[in-house]
C-alpha cells in the first residue's frame, strides 16, 4: 500500500478512451468523435490539475478506557476534502456494534462503532482505508494502526457479611477470635481493673451484686491475595475465555473486600501483568482494574513462582481453569504455608469437552480436572464455578463452611 495517490479506473478510462476518440476523429475526420472525446480529456485535464500530492489519513484517538460489553466509535479522518471508505479486520475481542458493518464510508470522516467484548488490551487493526478525491481520479489506500482498547468492567461492589475467622491485620471489620476492643458483642464477664466504665452492664451488676462488664470481639483487617492464571487461554472465540472469566472474578473479588477495608494485591502467574503489591482503598482497586485492562494475550507467559510470598494465614483466591501443572503447585505450595485458599473455577461452561485445537498434553489435563478438583475438595479447599457476579455468594459460603484453624506444613 502507498501512500502516493494512484489513478482510479475512472480516469484510466477516460484517459484511454478520449485519447483513442481524438485520434481517431482526427485520422477519418470525424468531429463527431472529437465531440465525444472532449468530455473525457477535459475530465482528465482537470484531474491531472487538481491531482493531491498526498492523502494524509489519522486515526482521532490514540487509547481508549471502557467497559467490557460497551460500544464505542472509532473515528478517522482525512485531512484534504476526499470521500473516505474504511474497513476494520476481523479479530477476537471486537465486533461491531449491534447490526454495523465492519465497514463504513463518509464524507472525509469516518466512525466506525464497535463493542469490545473481551478482557485486557486490544490493539484495534489495522484499519484498512481508502481516500478518494472528489473527482474520484486518484485513490489512497493505508493500513493505518486503530486505537488501542482497554476493556474492563463496570465497577460494582457487592456487599456481603465478612466470612473471616482469622484475621491477621489491626484494625478492620472483621471479628477475630480474640476478645478486644470492638463493637461485636461477645459475651458478660466480671469487671477487671483497667476495663472501660462505659461497658459496664449495669443489669448483670445489679443482679449479681458485684461489677460485670460486657465483653467485645476484636474487629480486624486482613491480607487478600488474588492469583490470576493466564499460563492457558481457553475457550471458544464467541464467548468469554478462561481469562476473561478470570479477570472478571478478579474484579469482583476485588471490589468486596476493598469495600470491607482490607489490604489487596494481585498475582499473575502467567506474568503477563506485573504483580500489585498489598494496598487499601478505592485507589488499589482503580490499580488492580488498571492492570486487568492492560493484560496482552499476545505476549508470552513467564512463570513467576518464585516471586509469590505471602506470609501464613493470608486468604488466597486463586482464578484459574485448573489446566497447568504450575498453577496446581502453586496451590500446594500455598497450602502447605498455612494460607486459606479458594479456587475460582474459570474454566469455561460451554467446553463440555476439551478444546479440539488443543494439543495433545493440554487435552490429557482437561480429562483429567475432575480427578484434581475431588482432590482439592478432599483437603477442604472450596472450589465454586465462575458464572458472573452472583458466583460470589456461593464462594464466600463455601469459604466460611470450610473454615478453620490453618496450621503450616513442613
């Protein structure tokens, strides 16, 4: 493709078939000829006069945040007065938006609108555009690069009784098991010296005749630790992939607990994405969702086992199809430091059966899922299916239902 302006087929006829006209009006002698090439060479005179020496084609937006599932319009211009014809690739990800063409054509502006329909960066092109002056002479044709899209979902938090018996941190909403200072109620017992007057139950002391005061659960935070496996991309191209499945649940995840105050950070065992270090608050969720919308799946992944340290008692969640040998070993090893784990099954609900474009080794392992997921189930690790945001609840059940003391394994 180049960027010079070429002659179209318009004016190639009418170059050829004038020229062939006066020519032969002028050896028969036939003005009526000469009056039917007049036309056409005038026509290519005033092409040749007016013929552009470039055909300057920009994309107007450079990078674009939006929602997972939402619509957008990709706008390219051109900058001299020309009819514009622009067509976008086929590419996963991005389809056009409702019944819209992959194609569209205008007056020296063009909006393409496409609905972004996948988890993570995508590089929209290259867009394939063709610019004709006005004449319709000369043509352009460019393969320009399109914005780059970063697709993440629609915040939303959902708030839900805190599930964790064992906090680690100092100062949260959850009740730990250890008497202290809070607002949960824990009991009665007889007043001790340095006990606050104000919790003295005046009732129980007028009963007992002797001072009583009302004891209280210590509330307190914890660490939340996300493990995102992006080692194995499968599902089907019309629907979501175990990563986007595992994005989504990494945002909802996310978003619960940022809401009860906890400290959040997130892992990508695939390194696809750099690791969040633990952090509180709206801005570590803004930073988390940040990360998601820049995931590439085009680039290769980089086991970073060693790079995941937490210490004991830390409440893992772990997003994964369950696929790779890595992550499995991750899930061990984490048990075995005393974590609480639960596993966010991504792998996709339409895949009865193992992908047909998998290899041979990758097939082996989606046979043999059933037999991995009784054995984490057997060690008390929950393991619920992604299916949206109403997954949560069902999770967090399962994680309180399994609760208890976590020792450290040697």
């Amino acid at each position: 493709m180049s960027d010079r302006p070429a002659r179209t087929a318009a004016l190639i006829r009418a170059e050829v078939t004038g020229l062939v006209l006066a020519m032969a009006a002028i050896l028969f002698g036939r003005a009526d000829l000469l009056l039917l090439a007049a036309p056409m060479l005038l026509y290519a005179v005033c092409a040749e006069i007016t013929r552009p020496r470039e055909q300057p084609i920009r994309c107007l937006d450079d990078q674009r945040r939006l929602a997972v599932g939402a619509d957008t319009t990709i706008e390219i211009d051109a900058a001299a007065p020309a009819l514009l014809t622009v067509a976008a690739p086929t590419q996963h990800g991005v389809r056009p938006a409702g019944k819209a063409p992959r194609s569209a054509a205008g007056g020296g502006h063009v909006a393409l609108a496409v609905t972004v329909a996948s988890w993570g960066k995508v590089v929209l092109g290259p867009l394939v555009c063709l610019a004709t002056d006005p004449l319709h002479a000369w043509r352009t044709t460019r393969a320009i690069p399109g914005p780059t899209l970063l697709a993440q979902p629609a915040a939303r938090t959902i708030k839900a009784a805190s599930t964790i018996t064992s906090p680690i941190g100092a100062v949260g909403r959850h009740p730990s098991p250890r008497p202290g200072a809070g607002s949960n109620p824990a009991g009665i017992r007889p007043y001790q010296a340095g006990d606050r007057t104000n919790r003295i139950n005046w009732r129980a002391t007028g009963r007992t005749g002797s001072l009583h005061t009302n004891q209280t659960q210590l509330e307190r935070d914890t660490d939340i630790l996300i493990v995102l496996d992006t080692l194995t991309l499968t599902g089907t191209a019309d629907a979501a992939d175990s990563v986007d499945l595992g994005c989504e649940a990494a945002s909802a995840i996310a978003h619960h607990y940022a809401w009860l105050g906890d400290r959040i950070a997130l892992h990508d065992l695939g390194g696809r994405i750099p690791t969040l270090p633990f952090g509180t608050g709206r801005n570590q969720t803004r930073r988390l969702l940040d990360l998601l919308s820049r995931l590439d799946r085009n680039t290769s992944d980089k086991p970073t086992l060693p790079a995941l340290r937490v210490r004991p008692h830390t409440l893992t969640f772990v997003c994964s199809p369950l696929l790779a040998t890595h992550t499995l070993q991750t899930i061990d090893a984490l048990h075995r430091a005393g974590n609480e784990l639960a596993i966010v099954d991504t792998f996709p609900a339409d895949l009865s059966s193992p992908p047909t474009g998998a290899g041979n080794a990758l097939r082996i392992r989606a046979l043999e899922r059933g037999d991995d997921l009784r054995r984490l189930r057997q060690q008390g690790i929950p393991v619920s299916r992604w299916q949206g945001q109403a997954s949560l609840a069902p999770l967090l059940a399962g994680l309180a239902a399994s609760r208890g003391p976590r020792r450290a394994h040697r």
